[in-house]
C-alpha cells in the first residue's frame, strides 16, 4: 500500500527530482508525507498541495493509491 508524490515547479528544482512513492500507514495526512520524505527541511511557505488533483489542506488524511502533490503558488497573467 502506497501513495505516489509529485513535486512541481521550482520545488522539484530545489528537491532534485520529480516524486517519490511511500508506503502508507495508518492516521498519514498530507504534512506527515512531507515530514516523512523530507525531515530535515521544511516545507516552503505558501506551498500548495493537492490529493488526486483536488486542492487540500496539510491535514488531509492520504489513503493506498492516492496521488499527493506539492507546487509553488502559480500566477498566470
């Protein structure tokens, strides 16, 4: 049971890659992810996240299959 990660933009510059995939236990939110992959750097302010492509807060639950992102707030023009 996993869930796959994406990361966009400039954050995947600054990770230097693309995703990670993480083995799902039970309570993960969105920031446990993070915090998970990434213990030693704090997540970026102001940084997006979506679960299967819907916009979500840092304590959305993740379930086996989900697809969590993580993005820079975008602009357009």
């Amino acid at each position: 049971m996993a869930v796959q990660i994406k990361y966009f933009a400039s954050l995947r510059d600054r990770l230097g890659r693309a995703g990670d995939r993480l083995e799902v236990v039970d309570g993960l939110t969105v920031a446990g992810v993070w915090a998970t992959l990434w213990p030693d750097t704090p997540l970026p302010p102001n940084t997006l996240t979506a679960v299967n492509l819907d916009y979500a807060d840092l304590a959305q639950p993740v379930a086996d299959g989900d697809e969590v992102a993580f993005f820079p707030p975008v602009t357009g023009g």
